[in-house]
C-alpha cells in the first residue's frame, strides 16, 4: 500500500475485516524500542503508540475496533478504542481471534498442581474464563500456537524446538470441532514451524503437513521461515516464506 506510513518495520497484522486492520510495527523513527499499533479504517492510517511493556515482536487478536489485545510473551496489553490497558504475563501468550468476534489466548500454565500444562482461554466482553479441553505437558515457549478458522474449526498446537532451534520436533494438535476436543498426532515429517486451521475440519502444521480431517498428506515446500494463516470461510491458506524453491529456481 502507497499510504502505508513511512518509517516502520511491521512484525504481525490482524483484522475483521478491509475496514478494520490493524498493524504492529517498530517505530524507526520514533524513541528507542517504540513499538505502534496502525489502524487502517478503510481510508486512513492511525498510529496508535503501545505501552513500553508491550513493545517488540509479539502476536495480536482484533475482534473489533474497541476490543484489540497484543502480547510480547511478557506482557499482554487490550486496546478499548481509547486507551491501553497492560499486565504481565507469567509465560508467553499466543493470541487468536474467531471471526465472530471471540478472543482466545492459549499459553503454559498449572493445571491440578502439575506446571508446565496447556491451558486455554477466552475473552467474554469482561474477564477471562478457562477453556475445558484436554492439558497435555508442554515446555514454556515450546511453540505453542493456535489458529481459528471458525467456531466449529479452532487448533491448537504445542511443538517442541529441536536443539538448533531452526526446526521443532513432531507434536500435537488439539482440534475442536464444535462439540468436542480431538487430539492429533502429527507425522514424524511434520517438523517445521506454523499453524492454520482450514476449511471446515483440516489443518496446516507446518508447510509440508496437511490434515485433511482424515489423514496426512506430505508436502515438499524446503527453506525459509514460516508464517501460515487460514482464510475464514474458505479452504485456502496464505503462506508467507523467506523464500521458496520452484523447478530448481528460488
């Protein structure tokens, strides 16, 4: 976009919709570590400042233009539509949005006196209330992710960095289909980073690894590094890589 602001370096975006975008950049030219949140309302851009604690790469969930949360895996910051609200956050939180409108965050946390367990969220208008699903034992940071194609379609998914940390380890995918939880596990070959849930029950994880709500299909994608998104509504998926080899060329 032409009109995009001059003089950022965006890390993550999220939205409702053309008329409601929102993107978290570094602020180059603004003071040290400035992170902003732009708003995009369908004709102009708005630069909204984070909170110091929130700033640096992190994910985001938009439900409206009132209602925006950011997190940094340190702090989890909600936007109203006049003011920030921030706390601090015990492990990284990775956030998610319904396209109704429902926020979820998904992070590590004690479960029954046992740490270190997934656990689950969702945002009511007011407070936070805890999702029943099954806590598998996960590692702080351990590549917890989470993705909603629609309320009847929500995956999250817990991977674990092999010691490089370029790859993950195969893990689980825990798959809501609006009446139930189901636990999937992934294929040995499922070894990159990234998480779409897709068309009414199939999922990504990773570029290379398609569950179809059946069985797994193995791709061939090789190199870059990944961020995958489904398309609401749709059996499409977007994947941004750092680059991508065709017939031999990159």
């Amino acid at each position: 976009m032409r009109s995009f602001p001059q003089g950022y370096l965006p890390t993550s975006v999220a939205a409702t919709g053309p008329g409601n975008v929102w993107v978290f950049a570094d602020a180059l030219h603004g003071s040290p570590g400035q992170y902003d949140a732009l708003r995009w309302n369908g004709h102009a851009w708005r630069a909204i400042q984070l909170p110091a604690a929130a700033a640096g790469v992190g994910t985001a969930a938009v439900a409206s233009a009132t209602d925006v949360w950011y997190s940094n895996g340190q702090y989890l910051a909600h936007w109203n539509g006049s003011a920030w609200t921030c706390g601090r956050t015990a492990t990284w939180v990775t956030l998610a949005a319904t396209a109704g409108g429902s926020v979820w965050r998904v992070e590590a946390g004690r479960v029954d006196g046992s740490s270190s367990r997934l656990v689950a969220q969702r945002w009511n208008g007011q407070d936070w209330q805890w999702v029943h699903l099954p806590h598998p034992a996960v590692a702080d940071q351990s590549g917890i992710a989470v993705s909603i194609e629609s309320d009847r379609n929500i995956v999250i998914q817990s991977k674990r960095p092999t010691p490089l940390g370029n790859r993950t380890e195969p893990g689980q995918v825990l798959q809501w289909n609006g009446r139930r939880w189901r636990t999937i596990t992934e294929p040995s070959w499922a070894t990159e980073w990234g998480l779409a849930a897709t068309g009414s029950d199939s999922l990504w994880a990773g570029p290379n690894a398609l569950w179809t709500g059946r069985s797994w299909i193995e791709g061939h994608q090789d190199g870059g590094d990944y961020e995958l998104a489904g398309i609401p509504g749709t059996s499409a998926t977007w994947l941004i890589s750092g680059w991508i080899m065709l017939n031999g060329r990159i």
